[in-house]
C-alpha cells in the first residue's frame, strides 16, 4: 500500500445501510472508523474535502506525541496506549509515519508540572528522563539555554507525518472493504430524536443505524446552538526555517522534538524532517476563525515572531530563510479537554472532536473510546470529556 496515497476508486458499501457514517476522515474520525471495522461494523467515512486536506486539523506535515503533562494523567495514558497503533502504522508503511526523534520539554525551574508529571510518568512505565541544565548541552548544543534549568525527555516518543498518516489510514480501511465518499453534509435539522438520516448538499440522504460527527472545527458549524459557544477555533500559524547548508546537527538523528515552556508563553517544534525545515510555532491561541473562510497567508508578524525566538534559543538559525509557512486551526474546548459525547437531542449521534493543540497524537486511544460508546450503549463517557463539563468561557488548563 502507497503511504500516503489519495484514496481512489473506493469501493460502494455493499446492499443496505452502514451501521454507522462518520463525517470528518482526519484523525478521530479515521480511527473510530478503524475500530468499528475491526469490531465487524460496516462503516462509511465522509469528507467534504478529502483525508487530512489542506484546511483540516488533522492535515499538515507533523504532530508531536509526547506523554508529559502534569498532572494529567488522562492524556498522558492516551499517548501511552496510541504509541504502539501509530509505530505499527508506520511500519506498515512505504514511507515513515512516525519519527522516533524523542521529546524534549525546556523548564526554567523544578515546578507542580515537572514534578507531576515524572510520577506519572513513573507509574505509567514511562522511561522519561530529568535532565539538569549541564546535560541538556551535552546532549544537544544547538539549544542556548538562557533561561532553563532543566529537561524532561521522553525517548520513546517523537513526530507523525500527520497528512500522510491520515491519509494511509483511510487506503488501509477502504482496502479492507470500508467505504469512504467525498460529499457535503448539510448540518441536521433541529429536531430532537434519532437523526436516522444526514442530508447531502446534492440532495441525496444517508441512512446509518448511528452517525458520528467528527469534523474538527466544523463541528460548531454543523451544530452551531450546541457547540457554537463551546468549541473555539482559532488561527495558528506555523514556519520551517532551513538549517544552514551541510549542516547535519538539526536533522532527526541529531536533534529532538521539544517544546520550551518559556515562562509559560510556549513554543515548540520538531527537527529538520523529510528536508522540510526545522518547525518552530507558538503554541497560543490565536485569533477566532472561520475556517471555511480563513485567509491562509502567514502573517508578517508570526514569521518575525517565530524568527526572533529561534534567533535567541538556536544561535545556528539566526537570520534563517523561510522554507514554508502554514496556517491552520486548533479547536479547543474551552479548557481543552477532549469532547466525545453522545448529542442530548438526538441519542443516534456521537460528537468527537475539540482536539487541536494536542488531540492528533490521541488519535487511536480517542477512536477506541468512540468506538466503545457505539458499540455498547451502556458505557458512559469519560466525565472530562462529556458535552456537561464543556463551558462557554475560554479558560485553558491542558498543555
């Protein structure tokens, strides 16, 4: 199978209805959709735009999976478990979906969140190591360490070529005889009940025993009373900077993924990988969007942002040149708890999503705890991540 490959010629579901239509093919709905398959469901995946597409979430070069994150160990055990799905993803593969790169988080002083997250760690069978500041130069010169005290490296994890991966997945869940359709859907009607059926744009209708939304940042468009003052996307903007030439020490054999806490205003990135450029991004919210409209041009602002914090923590990219620049989306919660919840009004249909920032590397756990709602109507969802816990005023606690 092509890594990465578009996904052509999918296959019609045979004679009556899929148990379940999932709308959204980025990475939650993909692995809900590759868990229900392996239960034995017939399922059928739709896109409006296609896996992993320019304007999705889930689209882009890379995502960082990483288990560090204080106290919460939810998510922490979500990375740990979804490891191994995406290691053997990328060995099934032609091309690598997951680089093992490992993590490395820059603090300025031992704090709540280095400390809880080691315990975690610790209980979680993690091999999570605690740099102090001496061994972090050693280990990675390119770094100048203005400012930090020490590290928290997690060996075994690293970055998902996000695209690519996506899009391998769904070629894997159509060739195992799961279907997937490019097509609009109409948000529902505003009837309470089982939806039973979803509208197309072309006028045609899509029956399924149970629906599952999973759009990332459609889903406060297609539900805009429920989630439309509950799931906030906003404006990210992301750069490669080229390395200088020959120069081999930001490449994936020399150089971590990680992430700087920086007094809490953070930014992180990845390696040179694939030649793409060493990735750096602020990780703040920014501007509200729609993403159906959202101008895709890299501010003038972000790129010198981005620029001056490389100039000051990697000496080596100062006055770099821009490879690329992206402008995508994260779709928060408000606290930035996951949301995977039945809809109150109508018991047929799963909502999964409020994800970005932090939810890609999540993907198979998160299709597995789909999966097992649809599948047993007597399991109930995690309690963080339930529509009742989902507020209306920002107030981020997930990093």
């Amino acid at each position: 199978m092509a890594g990465g490959a578009a996904v052509v010629g999918a296959p019609s579901l045979a004679a009556g209805d899929p148990q379940a239509v999932i709308v959204g093919a980025g990475v939650f709905g993909t692995w809900t959709a590759i868990h229900l398959q392996r239960a034995g469901w017939k399922v059928l995946l739709v896109d409006a735009w296609g896996p992993a597409h320019a304007r999705a979430s889930s689209g882009g070069e890379s995502r960082m999976t990483r288990a560090s994150y204080g106290a919460d160990e939810i998510y922490s055990r979500m990375a740990r478990d979804s490891l191994p799905e995406w290691r053997a993803l990328s060995a099934r593969a032609e091309l690598p979906l997951f680089h093992a790169v490992g993590v490395l988080f820059l603090f300025g002083a031992m704090d709540a969140y280095v400390r809880n997250t080691i315990e975690v760690h610790r209980r979680l069978g993690l091999a999570t190591r605690l740099f102090e500041r001496a061994e972090i130069g050693r280990r990675f010169p390119q770094f100048d360490l203005h400012g930090v005290e020490l590290g928290l490296f997690e060996p075994a994890f690293g970055a998902l070529m996000a695209r690519r991966a996506v899009q391998t997945l769904v070629s894997e869940f159509v060739a195992a005889g799961g279907a997937y359709r490019q097509a609009r859907i109409l948000p529902p009607t505003g009837h309470a009940g089982p939806l039973e059926r979803l509208a197309l744009a072309g006028g045609e209708t899509l029956s399924a025993d149970r629906f599952v939304f999973a759009c990332g940042p459609w889903l406060a468009k297609l539900f805009p009373a429920l989630l439309g003052r509950r799931i906030f996307p906003t404006r990210q903007e992301v750069f490669f900077l080229a390395p200088p030439a020959g120069d081999r020490s930001f490449s994936p054999a020399a150089f971590p993924g990680w992430a700087d806490f920086n007094d809490g205003d953070i930014f992180y990135g990845f390696p040179d990988l694939e030649g793409r450029g060493v990735k750096i991004a602020h990780d703040r919210h920014g501007p509200p969007i729609d993403p159906d409209i959202v101008d895709r041009l890299p501010s003038a602002e972000a790129l010198a942002e981005a620029r001056d914090y490389a100039a000051r923590r990697f000496p080596a990219l100062a006055g770099a040149r821009l490879n690329e620049s992206r402008v995508c989306q994260y779709e928060n919660s408000a606290n930035g708890d996951l949301l995977i919840d039945w809809h109150p009004d109508h018991p047929d249909t799963l909502l999964v999503g409020a994800g970005s920032g932090h939810g890609f590397k999540h993907g198979p756990a998160v299709g597995a705890c789909a999966a097992r709602l649809l599948l047993d109507r007597d399991a109930r969802p995690e309690p963080r991540f339930a529509m009742a816990a989902k507020a209306e005023r920002q107030d981020r606690r997930v990093h």
